[in-house]
C-alpha cells in the first residue's frame, strides 16, 4: 500500500509523500512538492504517480519526528498546526489495484481533520482520471 496527500491551499497545491511505520501509522515524508493551484488534471494526476513511487512501508518509530519535521520544513511551514489552517487536504491510498481518493474536513474539535469516507472515490492508476478526481474530491469539502 502506497500513499499521499495533496493539501490545497489558496494558492498553492502541496502534496506529501505518506509512508507507513512498522506499526502501520501514517506519517508525512519526503519528498514533498509545492503546485501552482492551476496546474491541470493530467499534470496533476502524474506528479501524485511521481510521489506514490517514494511511499514506503516499515518506517521506523523512532525517527518519526525527524521524518514528518523534514517534509513540514521542505512545504515552508514551521508547525503542523499553521500549516493545517490553511490547507484543505484530500488523501490518496494506491492498493496496487485501484487509487482511493478521500476527501476530509476541518475536525469539529478543531484539531486535524475527519475524512469524508461517504464521498471516497476510486479509479484505476491512469493520471488524467487520478488529477480529475482529486479536483472533484477537493470540491466535496471546501
């Protein structure tokens, strides 16, 4: 299982790579890329093909803190915090048969984001459809 998230902001669309810990846990990574908000669905849908190549699994616990600090730093951020109150983001989850593409929105708490399972949406790994349906994802939460 590969994944990323694409985070859109005002301007700027980031996308971070997601890898797994030994535990299973999803965390922020390297590499990480920032994208002019008009970029286009197939542009798009090749650049999340780019980053889910880098996904890994078994990352181990004790450098998890070092490995999500890194991709907050290399995105221009210096907390998790200002960083998630700008972004709305959409997750995508490669299961080496189908990309799954979850929309999520501000937690009612505040704090992170719940994923909008209902609205999930799937597609085969062909980069045009993946950035048309990210673009869709992103208008069922903002």
């Amino acid at each position: 299982m590969k994944g990323c998230q694409i985070c859109f902001g005002q301007e700027t669309i980031y996308i971070t790579c997601l890898s797994r810990t030994v535990f299973g846990i999803w965390i922020s990574c390297l590499p990480v890329f920032k994208l002019d908000r008009n970029i286009d669905s197939q542009q798009l849908g090749e650049k999340i093909l780019e980053v889910l190549q880098y996904s890994l699994d078994g990352i181990p616990h004790d450098n998890l803190k070092e490995t999500s600090e890194s991709a907050l730093t290399a995105l221009g951020f210096t907390d998790w915090e200002t960083f998630d109150k700008e972004i709305v983001p959409v997750s995508i989850i490669y299961t080496n048969k189908e990309i799954q593409i979850t929309p999520y929105i501000p937690a009612e708490d505040g704090y992170g984001f719940d994923p909008l399972n209902e609205k999930k949406l799937t597609c085969a790994l062909e980069a045009k459809t993946i950035g048309k349906l990210i673009f869709e994802a992103h208008n069922h939460n903002s």
